[in-house]
C-alpha cells in the first residue's frame, strides 16, 4: 500500500518555502527585499499560531541592517510585535 504524501495547508507550504529561500538565498527578492520576505515569513507564523517564531522573525526585520531600505515593512513589524 502506497503512502500518502503529507499535505501541508496553503500558508504552511508557503512559510516552508519562504523560510527555505531565506537560509538558501542570497538576495533575489525583488523589491521587498530580504527584510520583506522575513516578515512574510513572521506574519505565516503568527496566523500559524507559532507566536515565538513569529516575534524572532519581527525583531529580525526592526533590528535588521536593511531596515531604511523598507521603513513601511519595518513599521508593520513593529505594530505586529505589539499586538
């Protein structure tokens, strides 16, 4: 009898994939930005219910050295940490 491959939900794929391209890539991500791409990948966390993970990925875009580059995504991740 064949296994089924494991189904991951849309927003789980997609945080695998992102999280994958951030430790695999460097740069290549248009106009967000790596500092865009992290907080993705913090807002999938928080919708997944993995608040931790979720504020590390958020301070790693306030703290980040790239952070004039985007001042929006900075702001969003800020107000998100409050939350």
């Amino acid at each position: 009898m064949l296994s089924t491959p494991k189904i991951l939900n849309p927003e789980a794929q997609t945080l695998e994939l992102y999280s994958e391209a951030l430790q695999t890539q460097d740069g290549g991500f248009g106009d967000m930005g790596e500092i865009g791409i992290q907080y993705l990948v913090g807002e999938l966390n928080y919708n997944l219910g993995k608040y931790e993970d979720a504020i590390k990925c958020y301070a790693a875009v306030i703290y980040s050295n790239d952070k004039d580059f985007r001042p929006d995504i900075v702001k969003m991740a800020r107000d998100r940490w409050q939350d």
